[in-house]
C-alpha cells in the first residue's frame, strides 16, 4: 500500500513534510492507473479523479484550506496555509452511474 502527495504547489510539499505526512511519492500529476486498492492520495483533486480513486479501491485525502478570494490563485507558504486552516479530510467520492441519479434536481 502506497501514499501519494498530488500537487503542484511548492507550499503544500513543504507543508506535507513539516506535518510529518509519510509518503513513497510526492507527485503534481496524478495518473490513476498507478493507483491500487489501499492505496492513499493526498492532494485536492478534480471531483472526477478524486472519484476514480475510490473506485480503485484507494482513500482520498483531501487538502482543504478555508481560503480567503485575496490568497486564490497564489503560491502560499507553509504559513499562509496554516493560517488558512490547511488540514486533511477523507472523503469517499462515486460517480452517480447515468440512469441512476435523483429524479429531480
């Protein structure tokens, strides 16, 4: 069982490692054919991959920041991101299967 840290973002590597997250890959794309059941993923993912993920039978770790319109689109430092409450939340994710969602919206 692998632990893969998906981003892009300087900040969020540092931030990874300064928490003490154990991972054998720190990556900025996420190819989900790499992923296998039990496996984890760390990062904040399109809704579609985060869903791929779980299908595979993997967790979903999702980097959440309570992120201010000002800060968006910026590189953040380790600081600024726990300033903005960067933390790790599991999410189960499924794609609803055509033919199968509510009724009405």
């Amino acid at each position: 069982m692998a632990t893969y840290f998906v981003s892009r973002h300087p900040g969020a590597h540092d931030w990874a490692a300064e928490e003490g997250f154990e991972v054998e890959a720190v990556i900025v794309h996420l190819d989900p054919a790499l992923i296998q059941p039990g496996d984890s993923v760390i990062g904040s993912l399109p809704v579609n991959l985060a869903a791929e993920v779980c299908a595979r039978g993997a967790r979903y770790l999702n980097l959440s920041l309570d992120l201010p319109p000002e800060l968006r689109g910026r590189e953040l430092s380790t600081e600024q991101m726990r300033a903005c409450g960067a933390r790790i939340e599991e999410y189960r994710v499924m794609r609803v299967v055509p033919g199968h969602e509510p009724a009405s919206l």
